[in-house]
C-alpha cells in the first residue's frame, strides 16, 4: 500500500519501530494483521514524531528499550494511543533467527505489539530517569577516582616507595605532593594525577550534594535508612529504581527484576540452577551486596540469615552474600508498601 493511501485509513494501526540514531524503520500493521506499508525515516528522531503526526489513525507504538528511550516515550505518548518499550534481552529470545535485518526486527515488534505479547520495561517519569541517571553518573566519578588512585600506587611502586597511612587523606596527599623524583617527567605526571583526583572529589562532592537534595523529597530513602547497615546510596538507588512499589504485586518478584535469582535449566525432571541471571540494573546488585556485607555486622537477624544460607561452608560466602542483598531487596520493598521502618523481629517478640 502507497503512502498517499495510507494518509487515507481512520483505523487503528500497529507500528513497530526499529530506531537507529541516523534512520528508523517502520513496520505498520492494520487492525487486522495486515501488513500496510514499511517505511524508512531518515534523520533525527523529530522526524519520526512528524512522520506519527501525518498518520490519521489511532495509533499503537512500540520499539526496544536502549539509549534516549525515555525521551522516545514521552514524545510518542503524544501522539499515539498507547507505547510500549520492548525489553531487548527478552525479544531476542523470543524470536530467534539468524536472519537479522532492521525491517525483520520493526515486523517482529510490530506483531508482538498487536498480539499483545510485547515483554515491555516500565517507563519511569523524566524525574526519575534523571534521578537514576545522576545515581549511575556518581557511581562512574567514584570508578574514574579509583583508577587515578591505582595510578599513583602504581607510580609509587614503580619507584619502590612504600606509600604512608592515610594515603588518600590531607596528610597523606601532602606527602604526595612533597614527593621529588629524578626526572622531571615522573613529577609532572604525579602532579597531573592528583589534580584530576581533586577535580574527581569536587565533582562527586557536587553530585552528592544534589542526590541528597532530591533524597530529601523522596522519604522512602529515610526509610530504608533504618535497616541496619543501610547507607543512603543503597537506600536512593532502591527507591530510584522500584519508583512506585505497588507495580511489583509480590515482594519475591523484586528479585528477577534485580538479576538476583539464580537462572534455571529445568528437563526431563531434572533441575539445574545456574549462576544469577543477571538482568536489570547492574548498580542494585553491586549497592545490595555491599549492602549485605555491612548489614551482616550490624544485624543479628541478618547475619542468621546469612549463615544459614551459607551452612558453615567457606566456599557458599559469595552464595550467601548475594543471597542476603536478595533478602535485603524484599525486606526493603515490604517497607516501601507499608511504609514502616525497620524492626528487628526480637523488638516484636517483646512488643507482643
């Protein structure tokens, strides 16, 4: 079907979206399975808002979740009826084929979308997105800081020169910065290093600061705050990314959504658990079982539980911990639901 027809429908379609930064595909279905027309936009992704404006039917959209899908979502929501974001992982494993082309993936998303069989993501509001955004921004800061500081170590040993106590604080970058080598070079590089390791704590300093103001409008973060070894950048990631707890029905639901359950390989009555999977928000896994850690050493009712998945088996500890930062996950989105904090389970006894 042409163009100009197409200009002509007033009924519902179904269009699957392959976006790409300097084109998208466009696969378009009728309300009856239909295939009415494939189309190439070329250029910024404005185009394809102008290319959904020219449409005079009721629209239905849907494309794979990655880089800028938020700023998709709130453009399309505009303009369409309804927009789904398609989790990318779980289509690949529902269509599998080695036949791999941009229009192939647009009819894909453009069936699963009037099947309504898309495995879609949640699209949290702009706020969040940027709250999250900010979240990961910190954790990259802190990552870029590492790496400096394993260069100074790596040029102290270089030179066989036993770094002090307190490397990191004022005596110890003092001492740094007294430091004279033989060649010029060695010295310019020091100095370069730990400027960009000052510049590094400015800029999470400044980052920190903001995340604390958005924290202080979210009392969830406070919430969470009341488990015992619960810092605020675990506590703000969680309710970051949980955003509105009662989209998660169950609380052992938390756990696929963080990549924290082990993946299963179940046949022929045989069940074989792997690894975890894996999936979601990589920054969650990390916080939740620094988490655990910490918590282990402050809680009682923690550490049992940690022992008791570990079964005094020094080989289960990694088990064990991210065990823990899954228990920690459910615990932590019963609270958010009932919006109370933590109380360990011997203060309950005694209440009662």
């Amino acid at each position: 079907m042409s163009y100009q027809k197409l200009k002509n429908l007033t009924d519902e379609l179904y269009i699957g979206l392959d976006v790409h930064k300097a084109f998208t595909v466009a696969f378009i279905l009728n309300q009856m399975g239909q295939k009415v027309m494939v189309k190439t936009i070329r250029g910024h992704w404005s185009n394809i808002f102008l290319f959904l404006d020219s449409l005079p039917a009721t629209l239905h959209v849907c494309y794979e979740a990655s880089n800028g899908y938020g700023y998709l979502y709130d453009n399309i929501s505009k303009r369409a009826k309804s927009v789904q974001v398609a989790h990318p992982g779980q289509c690949r494993l529902i269509f599998k084929s080695k036949k791999k082309t941009d229009r192939i993936d647009a009819e894909k998303l453009a069936k699963l979308l009037f099947l309504n069989e898309v495995p879609s993501v949640y699209v949290p509001d702009i706020n969040i997105r940027d709250w999250r955004r900010l979240i990961i921004f910190r954790q990259t800061l802190v990552a870029e800081g590492t790496r400096v500081k394993n260069r100074i170590r790596g040029l102290l040993r270089r030179y066989g020169i036993k770094a002090v106590t307190g490397l990191w604080y004022k005596k110890g970058l003092d001492w740094l910065e007294s430091l004279t080598f033989e060649s010029p070079a060695t010295k310019v590089e020091l100095n370069i290093l730990l400027d960009s390791l000052q510049r590094l704590k400015a800029n999470i300093n400044d980052v920190e600061d903001e995340l604390q103001k958005i924290a202080d409008k979210h009392p969830g973060v406070s919430l969470l705050m009341t488990i015992p070894g619960i810092g605020i950048r675990t506590a703000e990631a969680v309710v970051a990314w949980i955003d509105r707890p009662d989209r998660v029905p169950r609380n052992n639901q938390i756990g696929p959504y963080f990549g924290l359950i082990p993946s299963e390989d179940s046949s022929g009555g045989k069940t074989r658990m792997g690894r975890i999977t894996r999936q979601g928000p990589a920054i969650i896994r990390k916080l939740l079982c620094e988490a655990a850690w910490r918590a282990i050493r402050f809680s009682p009712e923690i550490k049992a539980f940690f022992e008791k998945v570990q079964r005094n088996d020094c080989d289960r500890k990694k088990i064990a911990v991210v065990a823990t930062g899954h228990y920690l996950a459910r615990v932590m989105l019963a609270m958010l639901k009932q919006n109370k904090p933590w109380i360990p389970k011997q203060d309950i006894a005694k209440a009662a």
